[in-house]
C-alpha cells in the first residue's frame, strides 16, 4: 500500500477507489449545491431522500442515515416543523413513532435527487462506448456489493 499519495506499487484497487472517491466527494462533492438549494443541512435532505420509498419508523430512519436516536429526533422534528414530514404513532406499537413524508417534502426530496444526480462534465465527456464500459463495471460492483452485504457474516 502506498502511503505517499503517488501511485508506484500501489494496489490497483486501492487505485481505483482513491480515484472514485476523489471524483464523487472532492471534486464533485453536490452536497453544498443540495444544502444551498434547499436551506436544510446535507442531513436533512437524505432523510427526505429515503422517505420517498415510503414511511420509516425513527429507528429505522436513523439507521439509515447512520445517526443516533436524539439526532434523529432533532432532524425529523425540524422537518416536521418546514412541513415535510408527519410524524405519527404506529398502528400497533404506540411506543414507535412513524415518519411519513409530505406532498411538499417529495417535492424537495425530488430536487435535492434532480441535483446529486446531475454528472458532472467529465463524465459527459466520456465517449459512448467508454461510458459504456464505466456503468456496465460500476453496476456490477454495486450488484456484488449489495449483495455481500445481504450475506451472514461467519
């Protein structure tokens, strides 16, 4: 493993990964752009984001935004108060609260996804079989991905 930065001896897939990471967090990193364009925090618009598949209990929300219960708490609560989320007593636990998102919450959800899904230049410039290629390779490494996450851990 290089540790300078430079890439003589370094594994290729740590190549790799240091290039995509670079590409998405650094260099194109939209997540001011969604901040900006909402008025919310980066947080607050994934919660939206994930809401749109459907209501979540808090727990569930906050595992899926990796946050702990009291922050979860603070960004439903906030979204509550902008009308973007209901928050309501589940059906059958009534200790559990359920987070449903709003008509107005899909509609900022669905801007801040118009925007983290816009490429970026470089992409565009890609020729077609070479873009080709980079979703045929990124698609299967999200698919072995997804799919060694569902495995049991031994």
């Amino acid at each position: 493993m290089s540790s300078s930065g430079d890439s003589a001896g370094a594994d290729p897939a740590e190549m790799a990964w240091r290039a995509m990471r670079s590409l998405v967090l650094e260099l194109h990193d939209k997540r001011a752009e969604v901040t900006d364009a909402l008025g919310m925090s980066f947080i607050r618009a994934k919660a939206l984001r994930r809401l749109v598949g459907g209501p979540m209990t808090m727990r569930e929300l906050g595992a899926a935004l990796a946050i702990d219960a009291s922050y979860t708490t603070v960004v439903v609560g906030d979204l509550e108060q902008r009308g973007l989320v209901q928050r309501a007593v589940h059906d059958v636990d009534r200790r559990v609260k359920v987070v449903t998102i709003t008509a107005t919450g899909r509609v900022a959800a669905r801007a801040a996804q118009r925007i983290m899904d816009e490429p970026p230049p470089a992409l565009l410039a890609l020729p077609p079989a070479e873009l080709s290629r980079l979703v045929a390779t990124l698609t299967e490494l999200v698919e072995w991905s997804t799919a060694s996450k569902s495995e049991p851990k031994l």
